[in-house]
C-alpha cells in the first residue's frame, strides 16, 4: 500500500511516544487542578460547586463521546482523528489559562474534556498498527506506565507550577507538548486504511445522552436535590437500554458492536481493566488526604511518598512489555491484578494503623509493579481479540468502561469519605476494603483471559467477525505488511 500525501516513513518509536504524550496530558489534566484549587479561587472566586465542575466538567466531557470518537477512527483514519484532538486539546488548554471567569473556566474544560475523548481511543488502534505481535507488549507496556505517571504526577506538577509561577501555567505547560507532538504524530505515524461505513447517528444521540445522565449523577449527586438525580438516572438506564437493543440490530455499522463481548479475551480483559482503573484513580483522593490533612504533609511531600509508583513503572514497564510477548498476556495480568490488591492492602494497613507516613511508600512502590506489569497484557489480549475493521469501535468500548468504572469508583469513594467523614479512620478503612475487593475482581477476570494472546476460546466469526481470535496473526502480519513503505 503507498503512503498517502503528507505521510512519511513510520517511525514507530516516535509514532509512539507522540501518541504517549497525547495520552499523558490527558490524565495530567484529570488531577492537576485539584492541588491548584485554592489559588483558582482566590483569583476567580467561585463558590464551592463552581471549583467541584472545573474538574467534574472535564471528567464528564472526556467520559461521554468515546464510543463515538473510536467509530470516528474507523471512518476517517485514527491518526487523523488523533491529531485533530490534540491541536484542540491545546487550543482549549492555552483558553483555561486564559478564562477571565469560573465560568469561563469551566467551559474551556469541557472543551478539553472533548478534544480528550477524541484522542483517547485512537492510540490502541494506531499502536496495534505500527507494532508486530511480538513487540505490542513493550509498546502497551510503556503506554500503561504513561497512565500511571499522568494520573499521580498531576497533583506533583501542578503544586510545583502554582508555587513557582501561577495555577494558569497548569493549563498553558500542555500546549508545547501538545505542539511537538502534534509534529512528531504527523510525521512517523502512519495513516490507516478507512472503513466507509454509515455513522450510527441514533446510537450516537443514545449513547451520548444517557452516558451523560449517569455520568452527571455519579458527579453530582452529593450538591444536587435527590428528585433531579433520580429522574437523570431513570431517563439514562431508558435511553442505554434503547441504545443497547438498537445496537444489536445494527450489525457491522454499529457503533459499539456488542458482539465483541462473546470473545473471552475482550470480555475478561474489559472487566480487569475496570478494575484497575477504579483502583488506580479512586485511591488517590484518600490517599493524599490521609497524607496531608490526617499526617501533616505538605503536597510535595505527600506526592513524594507516592512518587515510587510512577518511578518504578516507568523503569518496568518495557521489562513487564517483553514478558507479556514471550509468555502471552494471562500470567502477567494476573500477576499485575495481585500486586494492585497486595499495594491496596498495604496503604490500607497504612492508613488505619498510623505507622509512620512513609510506609505508605512501600505500597506505592508494589502499585508500580502492578502498573508496569498489568496494562500492557489486558489491552493486548483485549485488541488480539477484535478484527481490524472494528478496531476503533473495540477501543472505544474499552476505554469506557474503563472511564464509567473510575468515575463510578470515584462517586463510591467520596460517599463512604463523606458519609463517615467524622470518623476517618474507619472512613479509610472501608475504602481500601472496597477497593481490594474492586482489585480481587480484577484478578478473577484476569484469570479469565486465553493463555495465548492470539487466540481465544470462542468462535472468532461470532466474536469479533472474520480476522478475529485465532486468524488474529494473519490480520497482524497483512496490516504490518501495509505500513512499511513500498
């Protein structure tokens, strides 16, 4: 296949790290602004529901649109779609930096939070592009480690730029990333082969409306009357249930087609990863209050005692890549999901018994492992599982379940914080309980996956449509083929 005009030779090493700095501004901008919150409202001066929306904006934008943005890829080529959200997502960045007002604020977020749902399912699509089988486990292990270090280094990087410059630099520090990576994705990453299919416009309306209702809900329940909440809950399980009885009629044009779901190394790898997502975003906010406000640290201190998670998944991360391509993806993602229950165990010991703060770093550290060593294996087997064709739709999926999940896993979090909030001892306590069980879950399902990540055990037609489960290195070697220049 010849490259289309504007393309260069793949270069898949940079073609990967412009998609990895893409995906770490992303969670970057998850949990940057909370360390950043009093200095926003000194300046703005919001009442407390404003500064909640400066964040839950953004995490309602990000978490709606992403089964749309992963059939957008299918139809107009990921790399496409990838870049056209990143130049928005530093476009929107550069405009937060710039809000006069609260308000202001809160819609450039939003802004952002859409740019991100654009890109956020195109990197597993453009990943199992320019990787061959034997090397996808390096590269998704690398991509899993940037999850790790993007969600715990927020709190970091935005206390050290609202102390030495002000809160606005953590919104204009994306834009030169953005920009460099946006030079880099245009240049080595190829173009992908596009599936002229019809946009499923009332899945889109369906999907959209009642993943925002839910996803309100969860947000919002805690400073909104119960009878609003209740109808926004109702209205959403209607239009998902319609959503979902549409998709099944709609066969290869559907927007998320369910029928990946009878392929085991989709469907187990989907529900570990949820897993893991909750655990990982759901216990950074009990863990940096019990470090800071029950122990006394400042936030640089407390994001140093967390800091271990981030440096050992960096460090791992091509070692857990290359284990998952000799040995396939099951043993290290049960291995990962164990390690994450053990790390929760561990900070949960913490913050219940009170030894000294920095214990807390011996948690973290067995958290890196477990990151550098579970998300490379649950997104290989789950993509292994899917036909090319449908690879953007599968992302999408994959993604947001990931991100319903955590935000889920958030809202349960801030309940039990707050509904025991004068007794924060046994507070923490059933949050780590329930969050090792949230981990245990995870193990249960990885368990689960095929012992090969090339295969699966169900009927690759029914699952994912010809060129999925055991045909899968054939499509692999045919799309590999298609990248290399000729």
């Amino acid at each position: 296949m010849s490259r289309r005009n504007g393309d260069h030779e793949p270069n898949k090493w940079a073609g990967l790290a412009a998609l990895l700095a893409g995906f770490f501004v992303i969670l970057l901008d998850a949990t940057i602004v909370a360390v950043a919150s009093p200095s926003v409202q000194d300046d703005l001066k919001p009442d407390v529901s404003g500064l909640f929306w400066v964040t839950a904006g953004y995490l309602l934008a990000f978490s709606v649109p992403l089964l749309i943005a992963g059939r957008l890829g299918d139809r107009y080529d990921p790399k496409r779609v990838f870049l056209a959200g990143m130049g928005g997502f530093a476009v929107a960045s550069a405009l937060c930096g710039l809000a006069p007002s609260v308000g202001w604020l809160i819609a450039f977020r939003v802004a952002q939070g859409l740019a991100a749902a654009a890109m956020t399912p195109q990197p597993l699509t453009l990943i199992r592009r320019l990787f061959s089988a034997d090397e996808r486990g390096r590269a998704l292990g690398a991509w899993g480690s940037v999850a790790s270090a993007g969600t715990l280094l927020g709190p970091t990087l935005g206390g050290l730029l609202t102390a030495s410059l002000d809160w606005r630099w953590i919104f204009w520090v994306n834009v030169p990333v953005c920009a460099i990576a946006i030079l880099m994705g245009w240049r080595w990453i190829p173009s992908s082969p596009v599936h002229a299919t019809q946009l499923d416009l009332l899945g889109a309306v369906t999907s959209a409306i009642g993943l925002a209702g839910l996803v309100w809900a969860l947000l919002a329940w805690r400073s909104v009357a119960m009878p609003a909440i209740v109808i926004a809950v109702a209205v959403s399980v209607i239009l998902l249930a319609l959503f979902v009885f549409h998709e099944r009629r709609m066969g290869a044009v559907a927007l998320a087609p369910l029928r990946l779901y009878r392929s085991r190394g989709y469907r187990t790898a989907s529900v570990a990863m949820a897993a893991l997502g909750t655990a990982v975003i759901a216990m950074a906010l009990p863990t940096m209050l019990y470090l800071q406000e029950t122990r006394g640290l400042g936030p640089m201190e407390a994001a140093l005692v967390m800091a271990p998670d981030a440096v050992i998944a960096a460090a791992l991360s091509p070692v857990g890549g290359r284990w998952v391509d000799r040995v396939g993806s099951r043993r290290p993602a049960i291995t990962g999901m164990a390690l994450l229950a053990a790390s929760l165990v561990i900070i949960g010991l913490v913050v219940t018994l009170n030894p000294h703060p920095w214990w807390a770093a011996l948690g973290a550290a067995v958290l890196g492992v477990s990151n550098a060593v579970a998300w490379s294996p649950l997104s290989v087997a789950a993509m292994a599982s899917v036909d090319s064709g449908v690879a953007g739709a599968a992302s999408g999926m994959y993604n947001t379940v990931r991100q319903a999940a955590a935000v889920a896993g958030v809202a349960v979090i801030g309940a039990i914080l707050a509904g025991l909030g004068q007794r924060p001892t046994l507070a923490f306590g059933v949050v780590f309980t329930f969050l090792t069980v949230i981990a245990i879950i995870g193990v249960m399902a990885a368990s689960g996956l095929p012992k090969s990540s090339a295969g699966d055990d169900s009927d690759p037609g029914t699952a994912a449509g010809p060129g999925a489960g055991d045909e899968y290195p054939e499509a692999i070697d045919h799309v590999a083929k298609d990248a290399q220049p000729q």
